[in-house]
C-alpha cells in the first residue's frame, strides 16, 4: 500500500467529495420544488453535516482518517444519506483474509461515497448508490446503484431509463459490463430467506482492476454521473402524486427489505463495522420508520 500513487488516492478522494456536493445540491433542489401533497405546505430542508474522526492508526485501534455524513430528512426526502470517508489502517488478523491483498501486513486504505434514499411517497422508487476505491497490496474499485420501487408494476419506465443510464455509463468503457455487472447486482441484492430480489436492480460490481487505473477510475466516475442525471429525473415524476394509508403501509412493510438485507448480507455494513467505522455512518442506511406485518 505505501508504493500506491498517492496522487491516484487524492483524485479519488477528491472525487467522492465533488460527487456528494452535487448530489446534495440536486436533491435540495427538489426538496425546494415540491409542489403537490399535503407535505408541500412544510418547508423545504437541507441536509446537516456531521464531521467524524477515528483515531489515528498509530493509536491502539489501529485506525485513521474519518469522513463526513449528509443527513436530510424533509418533505420529499424521508430520511436520506450521503456520506463520504477516508479511512486507513490495518485490519485485524480474522478479516484481513478477506480482502484482497491484504493477508500479509493487513494494511488497507478505502476512500468513498455511499448514499441510500428513503422517500416519503411511497410512489417515489428508493434509491442505493455507493462507490469507492480500496489499496492494499493490490488497489481496484467497486460499487454500483441499484433502485428499489414499492410498486415494481408501476415503474417499469423508471426501473428501464434507470438501467438504460448505468447501461449507457457501462458500454463506453466496456460492451461486457452491463450484463456481467447487472448480473451481479442481481445476485448479491437478493434475499435468499425471503426468495425475492430487494428491488428491480441496477449494476454492481467490486474488484475492478484492468491495469489501467485511469480508465477504472473514469468508470467509476461514470456510475456516478449516470445516477446523478437518472435518479432527480425519477423522483421528479412521482413526487407531485397523492398516496393511500394503504400504500403507505405497503412502503414500510417493503422498507423491512432493506432492513433485513444490510443487517445480514451487505458487504459494506460488514467493512464498516469490521474496521472501527462511525457506526451512526454505517447504519445510515436504515429507514426512519418501518414495520413487519
């Protein structure tokens, strides 16, 4: 890890910061449009930063770096996150056999930006984006976005323009990674004790590296751009539209989905958690309100 480029770390970093504040930017900006439902007479909101360190790696965590979460929770938006971080150190003994490169020293640094988005209609899809860069011996990138409909038969045109743009990201730099990462993220967002996938998919994809960090990096950026331009586009369809206490009660039922999967099978809860991450960043990702019939 000490040989990897540091420039190589610092465009990522940087990167994932520049992406969260559009982002954020964008999703304010529909918080401030809202004009039907009863929650357009609330006032629209803003996300509330909140800075988090870990020690340094020197200290008896064997830890460094930190990172910063974007909580909204307003009229459009629920309750949604977008959190970046920085971290480095050295994994302990148990884990380090489970990451790539990192068996010998365990030394490890992670750079990235993970967002979920809760809606408050239960006609606006939900919403997965996160991605990241990983060093350890070896260096690669991971990520993807996946959406996550409450009535899957009522956004068909969403789930196929949401395909359509990460599709359009994938076939510039590669014809094979949309149907191997789409594949993928069908697989890995699944829940085997429920038989279902969690939503209607997207793209994943982890241990990216071709040799030409350049071209892994500017695929990395694409996912990126690609939610960015498809996802304010959905949300903007729907969130206008009334809803049913019965629709409501069916989002917060399919909200247990989610809870049920990043609590046993989400690799990053895993990471996170495994490596002395800000635990409030790491279950972010948690609806505000949800329940189990």
């Amino acid at each position: 890890m000490s040989d990897y480029p540091i420039d190589h770390k610092d465009q990522a970093a940087t990167w994932f910061v520049t992406l969260r504040d559009r982002i954020c930017a964008a999703f304010e900006q529909l918080e401030d449009d809202l004009a039907g439902t009863e929650h357009a007479a609330l006032p629209a909101s803003r996300f509330e930063r909140q800075e988090w360190h870990r020690p340094d790696e020197n200290s008896e965590s064997g830890y460094g770096g930190g990172g910063v979460m974007s909580v909204l929770r307003g009229r459009v938006f629920e309750k949604v996150g977008v959190n970046v971080s920085t971290v480095h150190g050295t994994f302990s003994p148990e884990f380090r056999k489970q990451i790539p490169g990192a068996a010998d020293t365990g030394h490890f640094w992670a750079s990235g930006i993970s967002l979920v988005a809760h809606m408050r209609s239960p006609l606006v899809p939900a919403v997965h984006m996160n991605t990241r860069h990983i060093a350890t011996s070896h260096a690669w990138f991971g990520g993807g976005a996946d959406l996550t409909p409450m009535y899957p038969e009522l956004h068909e045109q969403d789930a196929s323009d949401f395909h359509a743009a990460l599709r359009g990201a994938c076939d510039r730099f590669d014809a094979d990674y949309y149907q191997r990462f789409k594949k993928w993220c069908d697989d890995y967002f699944y829940l085997p004790h429920r038989k279902e996938p969690r939503g209607v998919g997207g793209i994943f994809f982890d241990t990216l590296n071709t040799g030409d960090w350049a071209k892994d990096f500017g695929f990395t950026q694409a996912v990126g751009e690609a939610f960015l331009a498809i996802y304010p586009e959905i949300v903007r369809r729907h969130m206008n539209k009334s809803w049913t206490p019965e629709q409501r009660r069916h989002q917060l039922i399919r909200r247990g989905r989610y809870v049920e999967f990043n609590l046993l099978y989400d690799r990053g809860t895993t990471f996170g958690l495994k490596t002395g991450g800000n635990t409030d960043a790491i279950l972010m990702s948690m609806p505000p309100e949800v329940i189990w019939p």
